[in-house]
C-alpha cells in the first residue's frame, strides 16, 4: 500500500519498463516461432538490456530510494498488502544498491581495456556516461558518486524529517 502510495510518477515509469520487458520477452519468443521477428527482438534488445535499465535507475534512482527508506517506518505484516509493501521496499533497497558496484565493475573494465569510446560500449551502456567528460576519473565515475550522494542524502533527509532543528 505505501509503495504505491509513496512512488507516484515512478510507479508509472516502472510499469512501463516492465511492459517493455515483457515485449522484449515476446518478441524473443515470437522470433524463435516466425523468422520476421529477428529484427524486432535484436533492435529492442540492443536499446533494453542495458541502456533502458541503466536509464531508470539514473533518473529513479532518488525517488526509489527516498520511498523505500520511507517505507522502513511503516513496516507492517499484518495484511499481505502491507507484507507485499514491505517485501517490496527490501528488494527495491538492495537492487537498487547491487546496480552501483556492477557499473563500478563495468566502467573499470571498459577503462582498462580502453574501450569506453568505443561504439560497441557507447550502443551497449551508453546511456550511463551520456554527455560526460571521461578524460579524468571525476567524469568517469561521476553518475556513482550522485548515486551514492542521492543514497546518503535520502538517509538524512527522512531520518531526521522529524528533527527540524538538527
């Protein structure tokens, strides 16, 4: 119940990337039944996988995690729509939290082996370094350091919403 009510906008949003998953998974299936699918399956594959899914999480990220920290004070297990919020909150915390190191992981990668101006990067993941500077470190990292900032300011935020004066 406060998941949907604490999400808003974000709540659509994230409906409409799970319908776009689940066309993706169709036009997977649909392509395995009848050949002419291929094309449709590869284009939404090349822009879904990776680049949709880090999108969300850069633009939705302070929403998801200002809501979930929100929810942690309503914890209630007495009607499954409220053990569904609950269920909701931890998952959305902790997938939300994994997605920092995988890019971590991937920017150092792409770095080392000098490929993040590569097209093959760029169509894959380019979404995540769109319009940064990634001639030095600050650049490379920078949507990490706002997630991590988002994180640490949402903590703050809610956790003294009741002390005005702190």
């Amino acid at each position: 119940m406060f998941t949907i009510k604490n999400l808003g906008s974000t709540l659509v949003y994230i409906a409409f990337v799970i319908i776009a998953y689940l066309a993706l998974v169709l036009s997977y299936i649909l392509q395995g039944l009848f050949g002419i699918f291929e094309s449709t399956h590869l284009f939404i594959k090349k822009f879904m996988v990776w680049n949709f899914t880090l999108r969300l999480v850069i633009q939705q990220f302070q929403p998801i995690i200002m809501f979930s920290i929100i929810n942690l004070y309503h914890l209630d297990n007495n009607l499954i729509v409220y053990l569904s919020s609950t269920v909701l909150t931890f998952f959305q915390i902790i997938i939300v939290h994994l997605v920092i190191p995988i890019m971590v992981i991937l920017i150092y990668k792409h770095a080392m082996n000098n490929t993040l101006l590569e097209e093959k990067f760029k169509n894959t993941y380019g979404t995540f370094l769109e319009g940064l500077s990634l001639k030095g470190i600050t650049g490379k990292y920078w949507n990490i350091m706002v997630l991590i900032r988002w994180s640490i300011v949402s903590v703050i935020l809610v956790s003294l919403r009741d002390n005005p004066d702190a």
